[in-house]
C-alpha cells in the first residue's frame, strides 16, 4: 500500500528489461493511474505519445506539454508565447525509471525503492504531476526545480498556490493550491515551500494512522493567454467606459488579472469558486464570454 502525493510521479521501464519485466512495469503502470484517477477523477487526461523525430521525448501535442523519456529531463508547459515556455524537473528519488505510458494515456515513473511513483497527467491547460507515497518510508517533501522564464521569479500567493512570473511580474502560469488524500480519501495537510527557483511539497502525515497510497498533487495550469486576453480588455479602447469600468471592478474583486484567470479556467478551489460566484463571478464571465480572445483562451474547452 501507498501514498500517492502529487506533483504527478510517472512510473518509467527499464530499456533493457526483458519481455516479463515490461509486462510488470505496464501492470504497475495501470496500477498507478487507477490509484491517481481514484484520488482527482476531474482530470480530462490528454494522452502522451511517443514523437516522432525524437525518441528520448514523449509529447502530448494538444496540450502543449513535452514529458521526457528519461525522468532526469524537465517536463516541459509552452505557453502563448515561447520565450515564456517553462519546465519543471520531476522530484529528485532514488533511481526514477524510464516512462511508462499506462492505456488512459498518464505517464508513470518509479523509484528504485518502491518508495515512491510519479504520475504526470496532460490536460487542457497544462499538467497534473502526481507522487504517490506507497508507504510509511516515503519520503515527506518532495522538491520540484522550475526553470522560470528569463529574468521572471515564483511568488506564493495568499492562498498557497505558487505563480510563476516573467520579467514583467506577470504571471504565465500557476501551480494550484496543493492537496493530499490517502486510500480512503482523508484530506492530509500539506503546504509549498518556495526557495528560489524550487518548490517543495511537504505532506504533513505527523503521527496519523493513514491509509496507504496516498496521493499529491500540484497542478500546473497554463495562463499566460488568458491573462493576456483579459489585460487586452482593461486596456482596449473598443469597450464602452461603463463596460471596462464593470469588468476592471470584477478583476479587482476577485484579486487580479492572474486570480481571474485561474477562476475562468477551473484552475482553482470548488471554495474559492463558490467565494467568486458570491461576489458576481457568473455575471462577469457572461460580460466577457462574448470576446473573442477571452472565450478562445479563458473558456472555450476549460
């Protein structure tokens, strides 16, 4: 039994292993996605393929994530423009294997150890990783390296998410507010810590009796369109005042351009929406639902 933490662990194989040992590396494949997609069933997962002109890569061209073959590489968001693409580096455990592609298209890493799995899921917006903690002797933290766009840093917000920033201090995407569950679905606390460009998942077990797997996840969401499109609108001179006005007091309520993004996407709490809808938040995406920009990027196929 085990842990299951995210960001996403992916289960890899080993590229010499024998004709046996790839038919268990698939089995315990499946066996992490089933215990991922039992901990966050809301993940639409966009398969990962093998690309064709480069074989240490695995893609998921329509969502723009690249995820290495060899879990020494970053797992690679492209965002609206390229020169704001950002990777990340799956946790660093005792000897990660190479990917294996379960069928519902999540990728899985394992530890040498058994300790640990890492499951990355593609979807719409971006990536789910996963780490499932398969026991009491897993480890409690583990540190994600972000290789943040030039000149750009990573901001931990009110809430616990954690914002990657470029140059401008604006954000091009976010790693929602972390959770944990075990086996039987009990929340564990669990909390980011941010130390320059890294990031750490701590999974608080304290003395608790958990169940094992547990699961964790950051979530990294893609938003650099979005809040453009919605910047694009404050800006625009094509809106009436009293319409900018509008949408610009909304913005504000809700705390920004990149925590309105995150809302219009999904890329937030059932709790803080629910707060937002309070405060008007299905009034405002009607207002902006009709621009072709914010719909395109904001809403359309969220």
């Amino acid at each position: 039994m085990g842990i299951v933490a995210a960001i996403s662990f992916v289960l890899l194989s080993a590229g010499t292993a024998n004709a046996s040992e790839e038919v268990g590396q698939e089995k315990r494949a499946e066996y992490v996605s089933a215990v991922v997609n039992q901990a966050d069933a809301s993940v639409q997962t966009i398969p990962f393929s093998q690309t064709q002109d480069d074989s240490s890569s695995l893609a998921s061209t329509d969502s723009g994530v690249t995820l290495p073959a060899e879990s020494s590489d970053s797992v690679e968001l492209n965002t609206a423009d390229s020169d704001d693409s950002f990777s990340v580096e799956l946790p660093d455990l005792s000897g990660l294997s190479d990917a294996t592609i379960a069928d519902d298209g999540t990728a899985v890493y394992h530890s040498s150890d058994d300790s640990t799995s890492v499951a990355v899921r593609a979807h719409e917006n971006g990536a789910q990783i996963l780490t499932i903690l398969n026991g009491e002797d897993s480890p409690s933290s583990y540190t994600y390296a972000v290789d943040v766009p030039s000149g750009g840093s990573l901001h931990m917000a009110d809430d616990g998410s954690v914002n990657v920033l470029d140059s401008d201090g604006l954000a091009v995407a976010s790693a929602t507010t972390p959770w944990a569950k075990d086996a039987n679905g009990s929340s564990i606390p669990t909390h980011y810590e941010v130390d320059g460009n890294s990031i750490t998942q701590i999974i608080d077990r304290g003395d608790t009796n958990w169940k094992y797997p547990i699961v964790a996840d950051p979530n990294w969401w893609q938003i650099t369109k979005c809040v453009g499109s919605l910047a694009w609108v404050v800006g625009s001179a094509v809106f009436s005042v009293a319409k900018i006005a509008k949408i610009k007091k909304y913005i504000n309520a809700f705390g920004g351009l990149t925590k309105t993004a995150r809302l219009l996407l999904g890329a937030t709490s059932a709790a803080e929406k629910a707060t937002a809808i309070g405060k008007g938040f299905l009034t405002f995406a009607a207002s902006v639902t009709g621009v072709d920009g914010v719909y395109t990027h904001c809403i359309k196929g969220k």
